[in-house]
C-alpha cells in the first residue's frame, strides 16, 4: 500500500475510532504482518517454558493430541473475537464491547467486571512471561553448572532484570517495537526449522517408537485420575493460546483495524497450530527420560532436555538460546499490550488516579508511561509470591488463563443471549454458525476456567499449591471494593457515540 493509500486508510480509521466514541492518541505504525506474528509464533515459548506440567499430566498423548484439541476449541473462541472486534475496534477490548452488547440495565456492572478481569489478565500474563523467561536463564546456567541450585530470592532477581528489559524497550524504543515484532517472527521460525533438525539429525538421548512419540501417556506423577490428569496436563497449550484477544489492545496503532484485526485473530490459531506440530514432533520422537526432567531442581527441565538430546552443552545451550530469545522477545511485545490496555482502562476513569495513568507521554514518542509501569510495578509485587510457592508460575499462567478467558467469554456470551442482533452488521460476519461457534467458544472457557484452579499435582501441599484462585478472588475484592468506593459514583463507562446517547446513556446505564 502507498503512502496515500495508508493515509487515507488511518484517516477513516480515526473517523472510523471517533464514531466508537474516542479521540485518535496513537500513531498507527502497524500493519498485518506486525499483529499476525507477534502472538502465533510466540508459541515455542509458551509450548516450552511450562513443559514440565505437561510431562507430568501424562507426556506426549497431552503434549501433541491435547495441542490439536485446544487450537481447534481456541479457534471458535477466536472467530467470536474477530467477529465483534471488527465491529468495535479499539484498544479498550473487551470491556467496550461488554458495555455496547449488555442490555442498558447492566451496561456499566459487566464493563467494570470485565475491565477489570482484562487488566489483571494483561499484567498477571505479562508477568507469566517475565518469570518464565527468568526461569528460563536459571535452567540455561544448570546446562554449564548443573550443581547450582537457584534460590527463590535469585530467581526474582533475575525475574527484575527481565522485567526491567522489557519495561526499557516498551519505554525508550517503541518506534521500534513493529520491527522487533518482524524480528521475532524471523527469529521464532527460523529456531523451529533449527530445532527440527538438529534434534532429529543428533537424538543422543535415543529415539523413541511411534507408539510412545504420538500415544505415550503416563499420568502417575500427578496423582490425578487419568482422564484429569490429562486435562491438567492441557494448562501449557491453553495457556500458549491465552493471549490472542490482546491482539485488540493494540486496535488504535494499526492501519485498517475493523479488517486487520479479526484477520490476525483468527489466523493466528491456524498458524500456531501448525507451528506448534513441528516444534512438538522432533521432541516426542527423542524425548529423554521423563523422571530425570521432572527431577530437576530448578523445575525448569528445558536445558536438560536439550542437552540431552544434542549431547553436548554446547548443543543444548544453542537450542535452549533460541527458546530464551523467542522468550525476551514476547516479553516485550507482551508488556507493550498490557500497557495499553492499562491505559485504555485508566482512559475511561476506571483505575485509581485514572488522570494520571491515562496520559500517553509528550516526550516519549506513543508510550503511555504511567500505565506501562503501574503494569510493570504491579508485575514486580505479584513476583514476590514465588519466595513462598515453587509453583508460583503455575498460580501466574492459571490466574492469566482465567482472567483472560472470562473477559473474552463475556462479550460473546453476551452477543449470544441477545441473539447476537448488534453484530449482525459486523464486517466479520459469523452467518449461520455464529451461535454454534459462540456456544462452543463460551463453555470452553467456563472449562478451562475450572481446569486452572486445580493443582497440577496432588496432595497439594502449602508449597505446591495452585494460588491462582486466590490471587483471582483477590483481584476481584479489590475491583468491588473499589466499584463501591469510586466506580458506582464516578465511573459511566466507555463513551457512547452520540448518535446512540439517547438509546444508551451512561446514565441511563448505571445498575439499579
């Protein structure tokens, strides 16, 4: 597209953004490729980085079988996503689309519900990243000094220096980010092609016989019944996929959004789905033993698996330097959608001190500075839980999970109990299957919603327990809380076009 071409297509975007009730802040630097790539080919990490519960909800039959179930259960929930963000496309997500959606009764209830379930989602998967991407570096020394043991206290020392990273690239290089994403993409699949051959060229571990690589299956080190086991062993590729309605945090920097968006939602699961069989199937085939990856101290087996499958360090610290890279780099890209939809959020006066972490900075180009690190503060207190829980990264992915997938869940749920009669004109339209689709996408994610208050082995002790639920349930004491101190007086919701303000007020709107 020519530079007019894009003019004229940011500028009906903007016309296009007024209508939804907002001014145009950010400059539009994004195109398909940029938000296509930026998700989907970050997989390997989240494939990667929480293996080790997927080996011990039973191995490969979860890793491969349990991958294909989820993407295709995650594609009608993306194709519900698409289909109303092409409508309604701006940074704010799933809270605006709750609140157009809802009838005028609940208007303003199931916004501030789902706002506040969008954010806790954004900063509580950002941080999934961090720490995991910490935890990977723990995992990359034991590969040259196998008899260090990281202490908790190391381990979040290392998780604020990832942190810090992140946080300094979103700040001083965001003109930058759309090009880090291309060189994410580059780098990500590049390192499944090298993965691929080098762990079926080396496989000094041995390798395994098709019925272990696509059938294997050994629920015993969870303690669980098989079959739940199973479904406990699913949190890794649910959680890989968690992300891709934050695709719609970064709608108002993105040229042609009402059509860019849905496409980059929904062919993000295709794509990772695809990627993700060939980063799992060299694995499967040259799998070392499960017992000793499950014995590593540190509970981050990736280094040891790729060690010895290569059988050298040097191979597996190569192979494990890709997943580190991919890891930093979804860290930044991350930290960037959680700051913006933060500022969203504190955009429409729902966050304390909202004037404050609403401004987006005049001396660093498009970064709203307050919001990325409230976002980034918030990460750093949550972090601490790990000084108490070895499997706080566990609590990090399911609290993630289940924000996330509510605030999603909500919107369609909405749309479907309405007849889904306000997106019957949207671009991206669903047709007759739209309410099968929904249906589906809605009871996935109640599912996995349950699914990821469960500890992932039992007898759950103090230590191994899963908090997400309690840093769930925590977030939403403070979100009612703070609806009863400030919100119920002072919040009206997103803005309302005013060619609708008469059928839909935020006045009107309030809960009775």
């Amino acid at each position: 597209m020519g530079t007019k071409g894009t003019l004229d297509t940011d500028l009906a975007a903007r016309e296009g953004l007024e209508q939804l009730g907002y001014t145009q802040e950010m400059t539009r630097t994004r195109g398909l490729f940029h938000i296509l790539f930026s998700k989907p080919l970050a997989l390997t990490y989240g494939l990667a980085a929480p293996i080790a519960t997927s080996l011990v909800g039973g191995g490969p039959v979860v890793m491969l079988w349990g991958w294909i179930l989820v993407s295709v259960l995650t594609q009608t929930l993306a194709l519900s996503l698409a289909e109303i963000c092409s409508k309604y496309p701006t940074s704010a997500g799933a809270y605006y689309w709750c609140f157009r959606l809802a009838p005028p009764r609940y208007k303003l209830l199931f916004s501030w519900i789902n706002g506040w379930l969008t954010v806790v989602g954004n900063w509580t998967i950002t941080l999934s990243v961090t720490f995991g991407t910490a935890q990977l570096i723990v995992a990359g020394a034991g590969i040259y000094h196998p008899e260090w043991v990281a202490t908790p206290w190391q381990t979040y020392v290392i998780f604020l220096g990832v942190t810090a990273v992140a946080c300094a690239f979103c700040l001083f290089f965001n003109k930058y980010l759309p090009t880090v994403d291309i060189v994410c993409a580059c780098w990500t699949a590049l390192g499944i092609i090298v993965i691929l051959i080098c762990l079926s060229a080396k496989a000094a571990a041995g390798r395994r016989p098709v019925s272990f690589a696509l059938g294997g299956f050994d629920a015993s080190a969870s303690g669980w019944t098989p079959g739940w086991s199973f479904f406990i062993g699913l949190l890794p590729v649910t959680y890989t996929y968690s992300a891709i309605g934050m695709i719609a945090s970064m709608a108002e920097e993105v040229h042609n959004p009402s059509e860019i968006l849905p496409r980059a939602i929904c062919w993000s699961i295709p794509i990772g789905a695809i990627s993700g069989i060939v980063f799992l199937l060299p694995i499967l085939f040259t799998l070392p033993d499960v017992a000793t990856l499950l014995a590593v101290p540190s509970g981050q087996p990736i280094g040891v698996m790729f060690t010895l499958i290569m059988g050298s360090n040097a191979g597996g610290f190569g192979l494990w330097f890709i997943i580190f890279g991919i890891g930093m780099f979804c860290a930044i890209s991350i930290s960037c959608a959680a700051s913006r939809a933060t500022w969203a959020f504190a955009r429409d006066k729902a966050i304390p001190f909202h004037a404050q972490f609403s401004k987006i900075s005049p001396y660093l180009s498009d970064v709203p500075v307050n919001a990325l690190l409230l976002s980034t503060v918030i990460q750093v207190l949550l972090g601490l839980i790990y000084l108490g829980s070895s499997t706080a990264f566990n609590a990090f992915v399911g609290v993630a999970v289940m924000c996330l997938g509510a605030s999603y869940a909500m919107p369609v749920a909405i749309s479907l109990l309405n007849g889904r009669l306000e997106i019957a004109d949207a671009p991206f339209h669903l047709g007759r299957l739209g309410s099968l689709v929904n249906a589906i996408a809605v009871f996935w994610v109640m599912f996995a919603i349950i699914l990821f208050s469960m500890p992932a082995i039992i007898p759950a002790t103090q230590v191994t327990m899963n908090y997400a639920s309690v840093v769930f349930v925590g977030f939403a004491a403070i979100s009612a809380v703070w609806y009863l101190i400030n919100g119920r007086l002072h919040y009206t919701g997103p803005p309302v076009p005013s060619s609708e303000s008469g059928e839909s007020s935020p006045s009107s709107a309030k809960p009775e």
